[in-house]
C-alpha cells in the first residue's frame, strides 16, 4: 500500500517510475516512512511548483518533514527559477536564505524573482580575488574559467564571453548574510569548482542538515568531495536517484533543526 502511494506521489510531482530497488531505498528507514508518508498527504500542492531539474527541493522536504521557514543556500542560482533547487522553499514553504550567481545575463531577472539575499560575486575557495569567468552561450554551463575547457568539451558547449569577476569564500558569504550557524539546505552547482570551495569551508563554524553537489560523472572529483563530507559527518545517500549530484545528509544536524 506504501509502495504505491509512493509510486503516485513521485509520479505527480514529475519523478517518473521508481524501480522496486529505489522504492526500497527510500522506505529503508521507519522514520523516512513516515515523512513520505507527510509527503503523500502534500503531494497535490507540489505538482508543477518543483522547478529543480532532479527534484531535489522535493526531497529536501521529504527529509525536513515538509518544514516552514528553514534556510537554505544556492549557487549558482541561474535566473532564481530555472531549475532552481530552491524556489520551491522559499516561494511555497517560506524558508529564507542566500543565493549567488556571477554570470551577469542572469542578474537582472534573479533579483526580479527571488526575495532572498543575492551574492552577485563568485563563490570560489577565498574571497577578494578577482579572476576569469567564462560565460558559455548556454548561461547555466558558465564557470570560472580555469574549469571551462573540460567542461565544454563534456557538454559540447562554446565559450561566448570571458569576463573578470570578484569573488567570496562559501565561509565569509554566510558571515556576510549573517546566516544561521546550522542550516537546513546547501546546494552546489558551479560546473567544476565543488570541491575546491568546499575543501576551504570551515565546517565547524557552520553545519547543513542537506547537502546536495553537481560532479556531472567527474569520478575523481566525486571521490574527493565524498571522502571530504564523509571525513565531516556527512552520509552519501539515494545514489539511484541524484545521478549527476550527490545528496548528502548530516542527520544529527537535521535532528537539531527539528528541535
């Protein structure tokens, strides 16, 4: 019964069919069970409003219990809607927090759709540098520009402009926003820079309940960022479903934010 409730609901919100192997992947836990189970109960409201390309806003609920008013952060952060992990969270469920995103063509209409904080600076792994940063034509593949050969090639897109950008470290941008010390939602997409901001981050001045992370199938970089969250608490989980991200949960912090 379980199971096909589940079937429906991850249906709906646009997830598709769900082999019996990740139905039990999700339903491992009692306590999982039971937040798909809140999950199901909501599932009409979240048709058409989850706008993240894997759904991930969807499971940041399913693992907070559908909470309000939670904090998330985002880079980058495209126009604040396209494929946006976060959206959902804040336009839906009333959470707050920061995105940033450096590729200029999306500026103007991120500052239109978003009522959160907006970085316009590049998160890279230390602040008041300025370095390159290549804008491909296709704005959601833009990266700083000492990643953007590799990437282009992966994805078969030209570089279109090269411009100078500042930057800021992941650590002096939740000081700069004066953000929560443990936060529910972190979510990483920067086409190939992962885990040099992460490998910076002081994880012991702040804490996420979630983490989600492109590696876009760049197995070295997965293995490092995955032996760095690990080495900090972080559990790798839902492999069969996060495909080019890996999702990350610390369930001690999460337990905390539930209070």
């Amino acid at each position: 019964m379980l199971k096909d409730s589940l079937k429906k609901i991850l249906g709906n919100v646009g997830i598709g069919a769900v082999s019996s192997n990740r139905l039990a992947e999700l339903l491992a836990t009692e306590t999982l069970a039971t937040q798909v189970l809140k999950m199901i109960s909501e599932g009409a409201s979240l048709q058409g409003q989850s706008k993240a390309q894997l759904h991930q806003d969807v499971f940041v609920l399913l693992a907070t219990g559908f909470k309000k008013g939670g904090y998330f952060v985002e880079f980058g952060a495209t126009n604040g809607v396209k494929r946006s992990n976060t959206h959902l969270l804040e336009k839906h469920y009333g959470w707050n927090g920061i995105l940033a995103e450096p590729a200029k063509l999306w500026h103007p209409e991120l500052v239109k759709n978003r009522d959160c904080e907006i970085e316009l600076n590049c998160v890279w792994h230390s602040s008041d540098e300025t370095i390159s940063f290549s804008a491909a034509s296709d704005g959601e593949l833009s990266t700083i520009a000492r990643f953007a050969d590799s990437h282009a090639g992966i994805n078969g897109q030209p570089e279109a402009e090269t411009y100078d950008v500042k930057t800021i470290s992941l650590t002096d941008l939740l000081t700069k926003y004066a953000a929560p010390s443990t936060i529910e939602y972190l979510s990483i997409d920067t086409e190939g820079s992962e885990f040099e901001i992460l490998n910076a981050f002081d994880f012991d001045r702040y804490q996420f309940g979630i983490i989600h992370v492109e590696h876009n199938y760049d197995e070295a970089k997965r293995a490092d960022i995955f032996a760095l969250l690990n080495k900090h608490g972080y559990t790798r989980r839902f492999e069969n479903f996060s495909r080019w991200d890996d999702w990350f949960y610390n369930q001690g912090v999460l337990d905390r934010l539930a209070g």
